[in-house]
C-alpha cells in the first residue's frame, strides 16, 4: 500500500519558490526542491512528475496572491487599467526569477486568468471590442512582463548602462548619450512612464 501523502501542493510551490529565489531559475530541479523540503528526490515524485509541474505550481503560488477584485468603477478607465497592472508588478517583483515562468504557464495559471478577465471588463466597458481588445490585453501582459525582465536582468542602474555611456561617441552618439541619461531614471519613472506611453498608444 502506497505510503498517505502528507504535503500540500501549497508546500511544495513555497520549497520550489525559495529555490529559485536564492538560486534563480536555473537552480531549479526536483533534486534541489526534494532537499529544501528535507526529502529523497524519489520521494518527491510521489507529489509531482516532473519540473514542469513545480513551475506551474510555483506560477499560482505567486499569481494567485494578485489582487483581480475590480478596481473602483467611478475611475476613468485607464487609471482602472493602471491599478491592475500595478498589482500584477507588485507582486512580481518580489520574485522576478519566476517572470519567465508566467510566458510558458500564464494560460493554466488560474491567478493569470482572473486578473486577465478584470482587464478585459474594464476594456469592454471602455469600448474595446474583437481585434483591439485581443491586442490591447496582449500589449499590457506583454509590458509588464517584458519590463519586469529587463528591470531584473539589465537595470538602468547596472553595469550595462555603465557600459554603453563609456562607448565611444563617434561611433555610437545615441546609445551612450541616451545610457548617460538613463543612469537618472529611477526604476518607478521607467515602468510607469513606459505604461503611460503604451496607454496612449491603447486609446488612439
């Protein structure tokens, strides 16, 4: 007879969650979540099949904490739009290793899905209707995550702006110019900044 199972999928996600945290997503693996949970890597596949499965755990784990109530109706639309895209970066960025994960699982994530349904309420009762709604929630799932990733991996303030301001001005005047600016542009300015660029686009 099979031994009872004793651990939650809620325990598994936070072991798989804290690997990548300390080790980034690299460091995942069922060897690496069975030793943070203080068990055999066989004895973990009596829980999950394979890592694919402790990604899709670990996607609702920290999606399923977004806040998809919808915002306040009175609100002009957009600003409704900004507040759930907020959420959706706040409570990413307390784990940007896991951002990657949300691309390849974001459509059995039930997290995912409620916040996408509150966006598209608020579109369709701005307007949008077939082909621009498609668009408009892809462009802001696209934003959010792809500003997260760069924000994660290349920072204004890293090495990489360092690097390009330094490059020579006759062969690339713009780049190094534009990096010795962006050396002043807090993490905040760049995300929303960027958001209000894309809503303007959205509302044409």
């Amino acid at each position: 007879m099979p031994r009872p199972r004793s651990l939650t999928h809620d325990q598994l996600a936070s072991a798989a969650l804290a690997v990548i945290d300390r080790d980034g997503l690299a460091g995942l693996s069922m060897r690496a979540v069975a030793k943070e949970l203080g068990m055999s890597t066989m004895g973990l596949y009596r829980y999950v099949d394979e890592r694919e499965e402790l990604e899709r755990l670990v996607v609702e784990c920290v999606l399923g904490a977004v806040d998809t109530e919808p915002p306040p109706p009175e609100a002009p639309w957009g600003e409704r739009i900004e507040i759930m895209v907020r959420r959706l970066r706040d409570t990413l960025s307390a784990h940007p290793a896991v951002v990657p994960l949300t691309v390849a699982h974001r459509h059995r994530s039930p997290g995912v899905l409620r916040w996408s349904e509150t966006v598209l309420a608020i579109l369709i009762e701005a307007g949008f209707e077939g082909e621009r709604r498609v668009v408009a929630l892809r462009s802001l799932l696209a934003y959010v995550i792809g500003a997260l990733q760069l924000a994660h991996l290349g920072p204004l303030s890293g090495d990489g702006t360092v690097a390009i301001s330094a490059l020579r001005p006759t062969e690339f005047p713009h780049m190094a110019e534009t990096a010795r600016q962006a050396r002043n542009v807090g993490a905040d300015d760049e995300f929303f900044g960027g958001l209000a660029a894309l809503m303007r686009g959205l509302n044409t």
